[in-house]
C-alpha cells in the first residue's frame, strides 16, 4: 500500500507546544495544526479545513476534520498513533529527520 507523505514541524518546551506549522500539502501550503497538546509523552492536535479562507489558502477542494492521537517512542524520534476523519479511524506516524 502507497504511504502519503508530509513534513510534520513542531517544537516543545517543558512540555508545552512553542512553535506549530503543520502538515505541508502536495501544493507546498502548509495546513496549520490546531489544540496542539503534548501531554506524558503522548500528542493530540487537529488538521482541518473549515472556512473558505482556509480552504483557498491551501489550495484544496473540500473541508475536512482529522483528529490526530499518538505518542512520543524512541526518546521523540518516532510518534505513532491514529488519527479519525469521518468516522473512521486511520493509523499514522512520524519519524524525526533532523
């Protein structure tokens, strides 16, 4: 099964979420996260497009929700999780390139 990719950039200071940008589309926009919570070594966060500024702004074609849940391994290099969108449920995960 083909994977998707993206670039995932976040920074955390004594467990707070200082810096967010999100996920980078296929267009090269980023898509900024939402209710970034990094709380005893797990994450929660949002991905969505729900105003029409947002969805021109991105360059998409549709709204959507996804909420995103996982936790931090390997001291932060990877994060696995899932994440829901329309009721159904996905598995994900991120791995640290620099």
């Amino acid at each position: 099964m083909p994977r998707d990719h993206g670039y995932l950039s976040l920074r955390a200071r004594a467990g707070i979420c200082t810096e967010r940008s999100g996920f980078r589309n296929g267009q090269g926009r980023d898509e900024y996260l939402k209710y970034v919570r990094l709380i005893n070594g797990k994450i929660y966060f949002t991905r969505s497009v729900t105003t029409p500024q947002e969805l021109q702004r991105i360059g998409g074609n549709s709204y959507f929700i996804q909420e995103y849940s996982g936790e931090y391994l390997q001291s932060g290099n990877l994060i696995r999780g899932y994440y829901t969108i329309q009721g159904s449920r996905k598995t994900w995960e991120a791995t640290k390139n620099r």
